[in-house]
C-alpha cells in the first residue's frame, strides 16, 4: 500500500503527480498533480487511496469525490492539466505527458516545493525540483491520489465523447485498442479526437 514515507523524505510541500491516457490511441492524455498539505491522510480516505488500476470504477469514483471535497475545503490542494490529441501527434506522446503535468503543477494554486512523478523520467519545466519514482502509484500516497483524479477525469471525458461518436466502444473502453474499437476504426475511419500518429490509427488511414 502507499505510504507518505516518500515525502516526509523529501520535505516541504510534495506534489505527487501522474497520468492518465497515454496508451489510448483516442482522446487526450490528463495528468493530475495531488499535495496533501501535512502529509497526512484525513480519516474518510483511509484505505481508499491506492494505484487507481487496482481500484474498482465505483471505488475510483468514491474515492475522488473524497478528494474534491478536501480540496474545497483547502485541505489538499489538486491541480489538473491535459494534452490534446494535436499536442500529442506534434510532440510524440511523452513529451505531451510532460506538458499535461507541467500545465497540472502550474493549476495546483501554489509553488510546491518538489513533486514526485510515476515513472522512471522526471520532466523537466516543472518549477520545482522533481523525482520520479518507479511504480509511485503503489508507493506515494500522493501519486496514488494524483493516479485516481487524472483517471476519473479522463474517463468521464472519453464517456462524454462517446455520445458523440458512437461505434468504437468508448463508454467502456475509454479509447483503448480493444476489438471494439479497432473495428469501429475499419469500419468508420478515425474521428479528430483519434491520435493520428500511433499506428493502428495510422493504418486505418491509409487509402486501400
């Protein structure tokens, strides 16, 4: 389970960042940086915060709606950023990552004095000193949470498009590759919330 020990290491005001989408190959890839202000968990979260993947949808959604409400209350502070699928195409898909949580730290409502990021490349542009942790969202309490927000965000986005853009599944596989999907791609052709750069995209493309 994630614990705070990483960041009563570092001190000060911790941001635990992380993201969610970068392996869709639709919609944008979100990022969300999480600071937990006395690096304490207050009771009504205790045992709720974990990696969001080992959590349940019902359990992922209570658990942010926790969240935002010790936000509003000043408790925690939360800041969420994204790439568009044109950022992504441009950049490449870790560099529009990198931007999503540069633009994440910058909404948080403060300067923290370091953050912690899910993975083995701190980004650089952050403004502040950054520390990447391999496997955060299973260590950090902070990435775990940050891990939960950038999720739910993200999967309500992909729903939302889904109305929209019915035939590729994405009220349940929220943009992932799945059967579904690459079938509504063959059949229907990408939309412009598809990433025209990652290669199932790419070949569905192609003129026959």
């Amino acid at each position: 389970m994630p614990t705070f020990s990483y960041e009563r290491r570092i001190g000060g005001l911790v941001a635990g960042v992380d993201e969610a989408g970068r392996g869709p190959l639709a919609g944008p890839v979100v990022a969300a940086a999480v600071v937990f202000r006395t690096c304490s968990l207050p009771r009504a979260l205790s045992g709720r915060i974990d990696d969001s993947k080992k959590l349940s949808p019902e359990d992922r959604e209570s658990a942010f709606v926790t969240l935002r409400r010790f936000a509003a209350s000043g408790d925690i502070l939360i800041g969420v950023g994204a790439a568009s699928v044109e950022e992504i195409d441009r950049f490449n898909i870790l560099q529009a990552t990198f931007v999503a949580m540069q633009r994440a730290i910058r909404r948080l409502g403060c300067n923290p004095d370091a953050a912690l990021v899910d993975g083995n490349i701190a980004p650089k542009g952050l403004g502040c000193r950054a520390e990447a942790l391999v496997d955060g969202d299973a260590r950090s309490l902070s990435i775990a949470a940050a891990s939960i927000v950038a999720k739910v965000l993200r999967d309500r986005a992909m729903v939302r498009l889904a109305a929209r853009y019915a035939g590729f599944g994405w009220e349940t596989n929220v943009g992932y590759g799945t059967p579904e999907h690459i079938e509504g791609l063959g059949r229907l052709g990408p939309t412009k919330h598809h990433r025209l750069s990652f290669a199932p995209v790419v070949q569905t493309s192609l003129p026959l």
